[in-house]
C-alpha cells in the first residue's frame, strides 16, 4: 500500500481480515445495503489518506445525513434553545460539546451562543448529543458503552469526551465497512486513546485487561467477543429501522447475549405502511420478552436537527427482566383504561412492546380493529402486528366470529402494503447507486 498512510494502511489490512473471516450465520443485506457495502469496499481499498476516508463518511448519506451547507447563525441558535429544553439538567455542559476540526469543510460552523463560549458546531452535533444526554438523563455513571452500529465514530469521540461522566470504555460492533472509518477518525481525534480491533480472543482479553479509556471495535463476524465485557448500556441510533426483520431478529439474539441490563433505541416508528421506503423491518428494534419497555417518546424533538425530515423516530429504553409475563397483563389493563378513548401512535407504540411471545387473540384482534377506527393513518407496525395474529397457532383455535374481524382488518391493511408508493432513490441498483453518489 505504498500510497497510503500509517493509519490508513492498518486500517484497510483490518478491513480486509476482518472480511476474511468465514461465517455462515449472518443474514444476507437488504439490496439498499448490499449495494452500499460494495460501494464502502471498493472506496476502502483505493482511500489513501484520514482526510479522504473522513469526508467520504460524513458527506455521503450513509452515516449522521449532516447538512453540507451553512445555515443561518439563528438556526444554529434554535437547534441550541431545543437542546435546552429537552435536557434542563444537563444544560451547563452543552458548551463543552463540539465538532472537532478534522469534520470535513462546509459541513461545520463557528458558532457563538448566547451568553457561552464559542465553537465548531454542526447539524449532526446536535443529534449525537441529544441521543447522549437522553442516556446520562435516563441512567447515572454511565462509563461503559456498547454501540451497535457505530457509523464513523462520532458518537464514541463525544461519549468519552462528555464533561460529567466520560465514558471510559466504548465498543462499536459492526460491519467491517463501518469499523474502517470508525479506526480511522477515532484514532486521529482520540490519539491518547488506547484503540482495539478484535480479531481474535486474545485481542478481546488485552482489551479487558486494560484499564481504560478503551475503544474496542469489534467486526459483527466476531460479535460472540463482545459478551467478554461488562457493559452498563447498549444503544443503538438510527441504523435498526433501515435494517431487514431478519438482520434487527438477529441483533436481538445478540442483545440478549451481553452482559447489559440497559438498551436505548432511537429508530424510524409509525412510517406510513404506503410510504416504508427503505424502512424494511416491522419492529426495530425487537426484542425478547426478558426486555421491558421503560421510557419512551415519539416525534422525538431532535428531528428538527435533520436536513430531510421524512420519517418519524421513537426514542425508547429497555430494562432486562426475569419475568416477561407482566406484558400481557400491562396490554389488557392499557385495553380496559382506553376503551373510551382515541388510540393514537404513541398508543401503538405502547402495545406493540407489551406483546408476549403468546398471542392473546381476542385482546390483540379488538385493538387492532379499535387502532383502524381511530386512526387516520395505518402505521406498518400495525400490519405487521396484525400478521402476527394471523400466523399464530392461536388464532386458528379461536372463533368464527373472531377471524372473520381479523381477516377483514387484515385484507384492508394488506392492498394498501402490497399498492404502497415505490422507493425511487432505492428500486434498484443502479438508482441506489446514482442517489448515494
């Protein structure tokens, strides 16, 4: 690699071995991320310098969808008042969050706040922060992280950087297209950081030997390393929603595997089932019944922060649990308190967590028919909820009268799935192709 730097050289040798390795257990991509993968790998072998990889990740659409141009000061102004109000107590440290000057120009701005210092400020600066200040908010002395999908890093530089409780140990487990540009932009913005790529047990045992701060990057082929560290939360931002049902069911085995009591999800929720567009999955995130729901929020106010805003994100937190059997109960008292009431979608919301693994065929049938009523929507975890019905052994022992509302409830959902709106930027390859360059 005679063109390339020292950082870049490591980073693409890791890249490539992390490639090499062989598993036959990972879900195929979606044809959207099929042909970005392509497009990641053959950038990767031709990159030659951390200016290059960094401004291909975060001027490309693949990562945190930063505004590449300048806006007004004043909008800069609003996105800080929205931080604000949506994080009182953690208002003194905002000024302490900031781009680094390696982000790649005209997407960063010098900002002057009112009343506080000055900084380089950006779109995506102020998402990676609210989705950091809603975890410290939620639960105190987070210091050790899990990222399930971690894009180029960003979010790892501001954790371990945070003023109150710096992360002291942040693993990213992803693709091996994603980890090259997380090596690299890590290494130059946290230089004193010890960084480890796991590509193999013993790797995974020096990290845990070392006392920190600790980046470990961690390629999905390896993910059962990941089970070795302690961890006090698992988040995941953005990259559940645009996955298959497959890929996110298949993260959420590996979500049980941790050693994790905490899960924060921010993802796509209540896209309209005529307009999914790249949002495949009818859950994102799933998770099992040892996984109970404890905070969440819909039309999250960070949406403001986006430079297209074109679908609706829930912020949620899970707690582990060891009885899973309160969700039945929690979704048939919901039903007897909101009979007399409009469902909305953060009702669906609500519900479509308090599911068992067992269908309660009545509940679930009368709330789907109540949610089609009130709402002037369908969302596509309504379908899917519905199918779920439909497919249970449960549902085929239940009465006449019962399947009769559910196949009516269905058929109607369903023309409406199958006539939905194509996806022009993503139909094929060669308009994913022309949409991402």
């Amino acid at each position: 690699m005679p063109n390339k730097t020292p950082i870049i050289s490591l980073a693409t040798q890791r890249f490539k071995s992390a490639q090499a390795i062989k598993t036959t257990d990972l879900p195929p991509h979606s044809l959207l991320w099929g042909e970005v993968a392509k497009m990641h790998h053959d950038f990767i072998l031709s990159c030659e310098t951390e200016e290059q990889a960094i401004t291909f990740a975060q001027k490309s659409n693949y990562y945190d969808h930063r505004i590449k141009k300048h806006r007004p000061s004043f909008i800069y102004q609003y996105f800080e008042n929205v931080i604000y109000n949506m994080h009182p107590s953690k208002r003194d440290e905002l000024p302490a969050y900031a781009e680094t000057p390696v982000s790649s120009l005209g997407s960063v701005k010098l900002h002057n706040p009112m009343y506080k210092n000055t900084r380089l400020v950006s779109t995506s600066l102020y998402i990676h922060t609210s989705f950091i200040l809603s975890c410290l908010e939620y639960k105190k002395n987070i210091t050790r992280v899990c990222e399930l999908g971690g894009g180029y890093g960003d979010i790892a530089r501001l954790w371990m950087t945070t003023p109150s409780t710096p992360a002291n140990f942040h693993m990213i487990v992803d693709l091996p297209e994603s980890l090259f540009f997380a090596e690299v932009f890590l290494q130059i913005v946290l230089p004193k950081v010890k960084l480890f790529y796991l590509t193999s047990e013993k790797d995974a045992d020096a990290a845990a030997a070392e006392k920190g701060p600790v980046i470990v990057l961690c390629p999905v082929q390896l993910r059962h390393l990941s089970k070795r560290f302690e961890i006090d939360i698992v988040i995941n931002t953005l990259s559940l929603g645009e996955m298959t049902q497959e890929w996110v069911n298949f993260w959420s085995v590996w979500l049980n595997e941790q050693k994790a009591d905490t899960f924060y999800s921010s993802n796509a929720f209540g896209m309209e089932l005529d307009r999914m567009f790249e949002c495949e999955s009818w859950l994102s995130p799933t998770v099992t019944d040892n996984w109970i729901m404890t905070k969440y929020s819909l039309d999250h106010p960070y949406q403001v922060f986006w430079a297209e805003y074109t679908r609706r994100y829930a912020e949620i937190f899970f707690e582990r649990t060891k009885d899973g059997k309160a969700r039945t109960q929690t979704l048939k008292t919901f039903s007897d308190m909101r009979e007399n009431t409009k469902f909305t979608i953060n009702d669906i919301l609500y519900c479509v967590y308090n599911l068992g693994n067992t269908v309660d065929v009545a509940l679930e049938v009368k709330l789907v028919n109540k949610f089609l009523s009130d709402m002037t929507y369908i969302p596509k975890e309504l379908y899917f909820w519905s199918k779920r019905i439909l497919d249970s052994a449960e549902f085929k022992k239940t009465s006449p009268e019962i399947q009769k509302s559910m196949n009516a409830a269905f058929a109607k959902q369903d023309k409406l799935f199958k006539d939905q709106e194509p996806n022009v930027l993503f139909s094929n390859e060669k308009t994913i192709s022309e949409n991402l360059n």
